[in-house]
C-alpha cells in the first residue's frame, strides 16, 4: 500500500503561549510578518526536498518560527544535501519579492515593510548561525559527517550549539525575547539527555537498508554517516548490520553493569 505524501503539522504548545503574548503586548503584526517569513523559509526546503524525491513526514510550528523534518537526506549526494538547505537562507529573496508587492498593493504599511525586511534578515542571519537543526549547523553537520563517525558528530554537534547558545542568549535578551531564549535553553538540555538514546535509534534504522556505494572498513566499532561500514576484528571482517547489533549488545551490557 503506498504511504501518503502529506506531511504531518504540529503546533508547540509554547508557540500558543507565544502568540497569545503577541496580542497581549500588541505586537501581532510583527509576529504575522515574521511566522509568514519563517513559513517561506522553511517551505523552501520542503520544496526542495520534494523536487528531489527526499520524505517530509512532518512539519512543527515552534515559537520561532517553523521545522520540517527531513528524512533520508543523507543518502542523497553532498550537492543534493547542500541544495535542500540552502534553499531556506535563499528564501531571502522571495520574502523580500512578496513583502514589497504587499506594500505596493497597499496591504501593509511602510512601517510593516520595513519590519518585515528586519525580520527577513533576521531569518537569513540567525538560520546562518552552526547551531543545529538551523541551516548553518546542518551544514556543518553534513560536512562533518565526511570525516568523523556517527557518534563523536554527535559531541560536536552539541559543542557547536552550547558555544552559539552564548550568543543566542544575547540576540535574546537584548531583544527581550525570553520565551524564545527559554524555548532554545531547554531544547539543548533535551539533546544533551538524548544523546546516546538518538544515536542508537539512528543507527537502528540502518539495519537491512540500502547502503551507500563507498566502503569503509573500521578497526573499531564506528558508523559513518556516508559509507558502507565494515568491522576487522581477530582478523574476522562484520559487515555493517553485524557491526551496529554489535555497538547495540555492548551498550546493553554496559547498562547491566552500571
């Protein structure tokens, strides 16, 4: 039976909290121009995704903005992969198109088309920053997983986003979106607390799919992104489904023994 190709939406209960603040502290228009921003964006990339054949499960809605998940991208090429997240900083251009069309209709003030190219900025800057899921950190995320394994891109990935936090936090205070800071602070602390759990269910998935055509073989129990992984042991070669229910069995043992 083929699957469905909608995606699924998801509303944050924050985000509410957020909107409803909007009304409260008359600041709805601001939020309107800028969630509609952030919808261009984040559509760019489901567009893409599409125009490539890659999966678009789901779609959240997030105080700040808009989140597709992606699935499968990594078995695309590097170009591909490149192509798919750029699209949303490159979105720039068509909110500017559509913000200055509105203003010249007469649908919004100068006073909202000027705030609209603020925030349009804003978009394209803050998804620039290497912190991930935004678009800087999946591509430094993407480019990493060229040279080191699943886990330790991980580590790193979450080094990148605690040190951006710092700056975030700024861009935060400064602009008096605590909510936002608040948001971002407990998302860092929930992959933290995830780490190892997502790395296994990742990995899992790869059991009996198709694999990449480039080859690796590793002297220790390592998955990389983008090949197809082999295990030399006592001179005995794991092919890669082996060598994750390998990675697996010596987890589970580690938690009987703690």
């Amino acid at each position: 039976m083929k699957k469905p190709s909608y995606s699924l939406f998801f509303v944050d209960p924050l985000t509410i909290v957020y909107i409803v603040m909007g009304f409260v502290f008359n600041r709805f228009l601001y939020l309107f121009i800028h969630y509609l921003i952030a919808f261009i964006h984040e559509m760019s990339h489901v567009c893409s995704a599409k125009i490539f054949k890659v999966a678009v499960p789901e779609i959240h809605f997030l105080p700040f903005g808009f989140y597709a998940q992606i699935q499968g991208l990594e078995q695309k090429n590097l170009l591909t992969q490149i192509i798919v997240i750029i699209s949303g900083p490159l979105s720039y251009f068509i909110s500017w198109g559509i913000l200055t069309l509105m203003y010249r209709m007469d649908l919004i003030s100068i006073y909202g088309f000027e705030q609209g190219m603020i925030s349009n900025q804003a978009v394209l800057l803050f998804n620039l920053l290497p912190f991930y899921p935004l678009d800087g950190g999946r591509i430094v995320d993407v480019i990493g997983a060229r040279f080191l394994d699943e886990y330790k891109l991980r580590v790193v990935r979450l080094i990148f986003n605690v040190l951006t936090f710092f700056y975030i936090g700024y861009l935060c205070i400064t602009n008096r979106q605590i909510i936002l800071m608040i948001f971002i602070a407990f998302s860092l602390i929930a992959q933290w607390m995830r780490l190892k759990k997502d790395f296994f269910k990742d990995i899992l998935r790869r059991l009996g799919n198709k694999k990449p055509l480039h080859e690796r073989v590793n002297t220790k129990k390592e998955i990389y992104r983008y090949s197809n992984n082999y295990y030399l042991e006592n001179h005995t070669i794991y092919n890669e489904d082996q060598l994750i229910e390998k990675i697996v069995k010596d987890q589970k043992y580690q938690s009987v023994d703690k």
